[in-house]
C-alpha cells in the first residue's frame, strides 16, 4: 500500500465545465502508472466518499502515453452556488493525495 | 478552388482570451509569417456564471479596445479577416453589443470602415421551451430532462455555435466578426475550414490553440501562437521567438478542463484524437501534428442558461487569538450558532427563517469545510469570512448589520474580557450581489447550423 502522492509527479484538478470536475493523476513512472491505474483507491466509490459525487457518472479514461489517468466526476453542487468555496475545482484533487493504494494482489 | 490550389492556412490566434494583453510584436512576428487571420475567442464559462447572467465582461473595456485595436491595426495593414468569438466573456447578446460598441469606437479612431459581422446566438426562453416540448432539447449528465421552470430561473441563455455561422459570415465577405458564445475550437477551426483545410486537422488545431498560448513550454513567454492547417494536419509555433512548443506540451493540452482527451464533442460531429502524432519540427519551437479525425453526427449545440438568485453580504475578519487557534473546528460551530441566533432575533416574523450563514474559516478548512484530521497542528492566525444569504440585498445587509459585533467580539473563552477580531475595512460589511449559477447543460439538435444564429451587418 502506498499514498497516491508517492507515485505521482503531478495532480491537478480542474472543472470541465459547470458541473464536471477533471482530474489529471500524472504517475511518476510507467511501472506505477500500470501498478496502481486500475487500483481501487482510485474508484468511483472513492470519489463519492470524497466529493459526495454519484458513483455510477465517475469517468475514468487512462492515459498511457503520459503514465497518466484522467478522472471526471459530476459536482456535488454546480459552479458558483450559495455555498461555493472552490469556483475553479482548482483545489480538490488535495483531498485525493492521501488516498492509500493497492497495486495488483501480489505486488505489494 | 482547385484542390490543386490549396496551401496551407495560417491563422494568428493571439492571446487565450480577447483583452488578456495582446503582443504587437507577436502579431508582427506572425503576419510576417503569411497570417492569413486572426482568431481567438473572448470568453468561456470557466470564470462562473455571473457574466452570462448580468451580460457583463471579465476584462475589462480598456484592455478589451487595447487588444482590439492591436488587432484592427493588423486587419488594417495586412487586410486579413479578425474573428473574434464568444465576445465579452458570456457570448450573450448584451457580451456581444458591448464589444460591438468598443469596436466602433476602435475603427472610428484608426479612420478604416471593415465589414462587420455580428453573430447572436441568444435565445429567447419561448423559443427554448417551444424547441424542448418538440423534444429537440436533451439533457447531458448529471441534469435531467428540462422543465419549464428551469428556463423560466435563467436570465440570458445561449447557444453554442460551431464553425457554420462563422464560415457563412466570411463568405458574404466579413472583414470582422464578433461571435455570440461559440465553442472554443470552431472559432479558431472556421477560417481554415473555409479555405479547404481538413475538418479533422482544423477542429484539432483549434482545440490546441484555444488558449493561446498556453500549449507552449513556457506559457509566460508570450501571448499567442500561430496555426498552419493542412489538409491532413497541422503546426503550431508560439508567436514569441524565445518560446517552444513541444510534442508534451501541445498533446498535453487536449487533457485541459476536458473530461476526455481524445475524443470532443462539437456542433454537427466529433473531433477523434486516438490517432493523432505529435511531432518536432527541425526548428525546434513547432510541432507537426496529424492523425485528428472529424466524424460528422447529428448537429447538436449546447445551451448554456444563467440565472441570479438569492442576494450575499461578507464580512471578514482576522484571527491571531490562541484561545480561538486552539480549537478552530470548535470555535467555528459556536460562533456560527451565536451569529444564527442573533440573525433571527433581529429579522422581522417570517423572515426570520428564510436565510443562510456560512462561516469560511481561512487558514483552517475553509477550502473544503471538512472535518480536519486529529492532530492537525494550531494555525498562526485565520482570516474567517462570514457569508449571509438571503433573498434581497437589503436583508442579506440587515443580517450582516446585526451580526457585526458579535462577529467581532464573540469570545472563544467565556468569562473573559471580550476579545476584538481584526477587521481589515470600514464599513465591515460588503454587499456582493446576487449568488449566479448555470441553470442548463443540455444540447439542442438543429436541422440547420444558422437555425438558431442571427447575423447582423454593421458597416462602419
């Protein structure tokens, strides 16, 4: 098991829009790009404990040319509103950096 | 034209965003090049809802004439078409009349009298819900199907135009036009399109260049980048000398504020990128790209509707107390359990339930309004931002007016002297207007790309 922001040179989060928020997870190698792209802590179920997103809109495309995987995920609350903190979605892959991964069963 | 006849269409694409600070060198560098235009959009909805809501522009008029002035001078020198699109941030009809107004006021000044195009792409909310009940109106994820109500909450509502009305404007013969909302690519995608470039290579440099110059190694070098479209691909060179493109930084690009990077819906098809290569060309500073298909599809543009809603008040103070860093999450749900009270102790009956405070505390959780992990050390001070909502500015005020001395003295500690927060202005409150919000994410499906796009023509 390991943090996400052990295996990654760069994470940003960005909206895609009014109401989507894209994440790019840049791997720090091609190995971990292929150990962790698939692991669980990367899953839909993750993205609704974190962001209170639906879990069956969360969009997950790799990425191998960057040892990249982009996420996408519907907002909670669209761009803008009452209680808006985040305008940009600039800051929400943070709480994403802690989130502990598991490679396939064997390796680690 | 002969397909034989055909070479490749350079385009300026000067700045990310008309009114972001326009280089003339960089325009110079480029027309020397054998610019045939100059496009760039003038918005996007990135920046939040107000500016389709209230038809207002982010940049402001002196930049916004300042860049456009560059660019008439080069219109004017080398007798190349601008194309600007989604004018004044929003693309609205109030956007697109605001530029219109600081264009005029350009060519009058530089004494040249261009062709000007103005293409509307807002829509009325009878026609919305009249092009809905006919069921030509679908919802994209996660809205659902669109009510009536939902258009009747919206203030302004446009349409997303593709490269159709843009090309129709060239060819009766624009020497400008200012696009209504567009979608970023087709506005850069249009003039190469309609000199015989191809579709796939064209709608691939348009997304690429959409934001100037920032799918170059070093966006701070500079401003813009120059597109060169073929029939089967294209370059692209930053307009600043000092600066490169590389095939990073411009594949890169298609993962920007696009859920995903290989293929992108657009009006009347779909730009596919699975196959596209990015190489370096032997100058070191342009990359050759190729490979972008354009599968045509049924012509659908996508709505964007904004409403205004409830009204805010804000106030903030500073925070250096230890009482009060000691325990911030505490703190925190007293405070905002004192503020409400004395919210409804002041508001007249029946309004006395009807409103909203938050509390943003800075330096703390503010970002998220998350729990903060066991452990988390003190902070030095927190700035703490009071948010009253309310449905007019004169209550969310009156709100503001009757928690402000316990905003600035609730103590963490009771039987204590009262403390006194920092207030960094005088008065503490400030009236911030309506909360805006997009209303619409939905697509409509047209017969005809002009159906829902009013040209208008200006001579000058």
């Amino acid at each position: 098991m390991t943090k996400l922001r052990n295996v990654c040179r760069h994470i940003r989060s960005k909206q895609a829009g009014p109401f989507w928020v894209t994440m790019d997870i840049w791997f720090d190698s091609a190995e971990n790009f292929q150990r962790y792209k698939d692991s669980p802590g990367l899953g839909p179920e993750v993205f609704e404990k974190l962001f209170g997103t639906d879990p069956d809109l969360v969009r997950k495309i790799p990425v191998p040319d960057f040892d990249l995987v982009k996420i996408s995920y519907p907002r909670a609350n669209p761009q803008g509103g009452m209680v808006e903190r985040d305008m940009h979605s600039g800051q929400q892959y943070v709480r994403l950096l802690d989130v502990e991964l598991e490679g396939p069963s064997g390796i680690d | 034209m002969t397909a034989d006849a055909f070479s490749p269409v350079k385009i300026i694409v000067p700045c990310g965003s008309l009114g972001s600070g326009v280089r003339e060198e960089e325009i110079e560098y480029g027309l020397a090049k054998g610019a045939m235009a100059i496009a760039s959009d003038a918005g996007s909805t990135d920046s939040g809802a107000a500016y389709l809501a209230t038809g207002k522009s982010k940049n402001s008029r002196g930049a916004v004439k300042r860049d456009l002035t560059i660019l008439m001078k080069a219109h004017a020198k080398a007798g190349i078409p601008v194309i600007v699109g989604t004018s004044g941030q929003a693309g609205g009809d109030l956007n697109v009349n605001w530029t219109r107004d600081i264009l005029l006021e350009v060519v009058k000044e530089l004494g040249i009298s261009p062709r000007i195009a103005l293409l509307y792409s807002e829509q009325n909310k009878a026609e919305v819900k009249a092009l809905n009940a006919g069921g030509r109106i679908k919802p994209l994820p996660p809205l659902g199907a669109l009510e009536d109500e939902t258009v009747e909450s919206c203030d302004h509502i446009v349409a997303l135009m593709g490269v159709e009305p843009y090309i129709a404007a060239l060819e009766q013969g624009a020497d400008v036009i200012l696009g209504g909302r567009s979608t970023d690519p087709a506005v850069l995608a249009s003039f190469p399109i309609w000199k015989g470039a191809g579709w796939g290579a064209a709608w691939h440099a348009g997304k690429i260049g959409e934001c100037g110059v920032q799918c170059s190694v070093n966006p701070t070098l500079g401003s813009g980048v120059l597109l060169t479209v073929g029939r089967d691909g294209f370059e692209v060179e930053p307009l600043s000398e000092r600066n490169t493109c590389t095939p990073y930084s411009v594949s890169a690009h298609m993962l920007y504020e696009n859920t995903n990077p290989y293929l992108l819906n657009e009006p009347g098809g779909q730009l596919d990128v699975n196959n596209a290569r990015y190489e370096q060309e032997e100058d070191g500073r342009s990359v050759r790209v190729t490979g972008a298909a354009w599968n045509p599809g049924t012509y659908t543009m996508k709505l964007e509707g904004a409403g205004g809603g409830r009204y805010q008040t804000i106030m903030l103070v500073g925070i250096q107390d230890p009482d009060v860093l000691q325990d911030v999450s505490g703190f925190h749900d007293r405070f905002l359990d004192v503020l409400y009270a004395r919210a409804r102790q002041t508001l007249p009956p029946g309004e006395d339930d009807d409103f909203h405070i938050s509390l943003r505390m800075y330096g703390w959780n503010a970002v998220d309004g998350a729990d903060v992990p066991e452990g988390t050390p003190n902070p030095r001070e927190i700035g703490v931002l009071f948010v009253a909502t309310a449905k007019t500015q004169e209550l969310a005020n009156s709100i503001a007016h009757a928690c402000n001395p316990y905003f600035f003295h609730y103590p963490a500690v009771m039987n204590k002297e009262l403390p006194s927060y920092g207030f960094p202005f005088t008065p503490a409150d400030i009236p911030r207007g309506q909360v805006y919000e997009f209303k619409l994410n939905h697509v409509v499906e047209v017969e005809d790309p002009l159906q829902l796009v009013r040209t208008v023509w200006v001579n000058s």
